[in-house]
C-alpha cells in the first residue's frame, strides 16, 4: 500500500518543503489540483526535480482536452495523471492511451458518480480508480471518506477525502493500492510524526 501526500492550498516553495519533512514517509506525492490551477506546469516540474524517485501525481482532474492536458504533464515529468470518472468515455480512453505511449498511469476520480455511472468505468481495468470524497462535501457537508465496500475492489484502487489516523483502518477492507492523504498530515501540529504513525498503519495492515 502506498500513501500518496496530497499538497493542496500551497506555494510551490511550501509544498516542496513539506513533501521534504515526511518525504521518508510518504510513497506517492500529489501536486494538488489547486497548486496546479495557480501555478500550472511548473509546480509538476518543480516536484520532480526535488524528489526524482517518487512517483508524482498530477491532480489534473481532466474532463476535456485529455490528449493536450496529458502530454503537459507527463511532459512535466508527472508518473500519474486524474482524470475524472464523469468524463466522456472519449477522454478517458485519450487520457490512458497518452499514459500508455509515456509508460505513465492514469487515475480515474470517481468523485460524486451514481453507482450506474460506476459500472460503466469497470472496463478501464487498467487505470486506478479513486473513491473520493470532495472537499466541499467535507468542508461544508462534514462528510468525509469511510467507506467500506466498493465495486472496484479487487482491481487497482485509491481512496481519498478526509482520510485521519482515526478513519484509516475502516479503509482498508477496500485493499486500497493507494491512500491519499492531504490535511491530516500537512495541517498536523507535527507533521513528521503524522505521517511516520499514518506509515505504521499502512504498514500494520499490509501484513494481516
Ligand atoms: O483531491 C483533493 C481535493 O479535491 C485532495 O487532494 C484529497 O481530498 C486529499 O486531501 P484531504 O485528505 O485534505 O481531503
């Protein structure tokens, strides 16, 4: 199981310098969608350059326009890009046969989808497909992600949305490859030791 940092809200300098604080902990470091939309490509760019050996993850959350928004960043050096789940089969299909030609990957935001709209994502088997939970549902709705079943377990899954210490556990009957983790460690008082107990807990389950 990877836990995946999720940087959202920052400066580019800020989030380097966090990734930098728990970069001992963390697998996969997401370059949020708001540190995107601010900054553009050079946020991915800057990320990679500081930590070559971490898989990065563009937060792009593409709906149109998947061939040019996939060859900028994976041209910035992004390992992963989202694309979301609402998205026209077209796009979706662009985004993968894009990561196929890079070698990189796709993840599939599952964000606010039916369970009929679900389905029709299933044979994208090759992507990874992530149970979000979004942050205005969080911030203005007190939701947040503790779900325990989903009809993408078994192929490649990430979970995201609010996920603690406290929730972890209850996410991972889902066998996430991926846990996406933002404001429990980049608001945490401590933020090394956040993620070095969030670490513990992934390693814990992994051996149950
Ligand atoms: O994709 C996102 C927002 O759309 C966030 O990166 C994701 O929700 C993780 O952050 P947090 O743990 O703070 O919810």
């Amino acid at each position: 199981m990877n836990i995946q940092l999720a940087l959202d809200r920052l400066t580019i300098e800020e989030a380097v310098s966090i990734a930098g604080e728990v970069e001992g902990d963390v697998d996969w470091i997401e370059v949020g969608t708001s540190l995107i939309k601010e900054f553009g490509m050079d946020s991915v760019k800057r990320m990679k350059a500081r930590f070559p050996n971490k898989t990065i993850l563009a937060d792009m959350k593409t709906i149109d326009n998947a061939k040019y928004e996939a060859e900028l960043c994976f041209e910035a050096g992004a390992d992963v890009m989202t694309v979301m789940g609402a998205a026209s089969p077209a796009t979706i299909e662009a985004c993968l046969e894009t990561a196929g030609k890079y070698k990189r990957e796709v993840m599939i935001d599952l964000l606010h989808l039916s369970d009929s709209q679900k389905e029709k994502l299933l044979p994208f088997e090759t992507a990874i497909f992530c149970e979000h939970v979004s942050k205005d549902e969080q911030e203005m709705g007190g939701q947040k992600n503790e779900l325990a079943r989903s009809m993408f377990q078994g192929l490649r899954m990430a979970v995201a949305g609010g996920i603690t210490e406290a929730s972890f556990n209850k996410l991972q009957m889902l066998r996430p490859e991926v846990v996406i983790i933002g404001s429990a460690i980049t608001k945490a008082a401590d933020r090394k030791a956040a993620a070095s107990r969030l670490k513990q807990l992934s390693k814990q389950e992994e051996v149950k």
